[in-house]
C-alpha cells in the first residue's frame, strides 16, 4: 500500500465555519467565508461552486490573521472572500465546479 500524504490537493474544499461580516466603517462591505481547508488548493480568481446551491462565482481573495495570501491549501485555517454576492452560511461549503 502507498501512502505518501493524507492531504487530497486535487479537489478542492471549504466547509464554512463562520461568516466574516465586521461591522467596521473602514469595511463596510466585507463579508468573508473562514474555515479549515479540508482539500484542493485554492487561489484569487479560481471558480468554485457553493453547495448545495451549486452556485458559481470565483475566489476574490484569501485572507488570514496575519493578512492577505496567494494561495490557501490543507490543512490552512483561512477567509475567503467571493467576486459575487451569494448565499453562503455556516455549513455549506466551496469546490470546485
């Protein structure tokens, strides 16, 4: 048996923990999905779907505590902001299409 990782990078997964919704006058708009990445690489301008809706929209930007990052891949702890103004709650999740 080969085992060389326990980490899928192909398919990418984001169950969402919390909504990220400040209520700061410099943010007024933001609104960012965190949780745990649990597969896939995910990068600004990638297309992913929301389930279950199955909505499509792309990757805005990632975000962690300690600012903005390229790319976000297992077993990362990051927000996620989306290009579109979807329904996205605690529970769902991203993927890809």
């Amino acid at each position: 048996m080969y085992i060389s990782s326990d980490r899928n990078l192909i398919d990418p997964r984001l169950p969402v923990q919390w909504v990220v919704r400040p209520q700061a006058t410099s943010v007024p708009d933001y609104r960012g999905y965190a949780g745990r990445v649990a597969g896939g690489v995910f990068r600004p301008g990638d297309e992913v779907m929301v389930l279950p809706s199955g909505l499509v929209t792309t990757v805005a930007g990632i975000d962690t505590f300690a600012g903005p990052i390229d790319e976000a891949y297992p077993p990362m702890s990051v927000t996620i902001r989306l290009a579109d103004d979807v329904d996205v709650s605690r529970g769902t999740s991203s993927a890809a299409p």
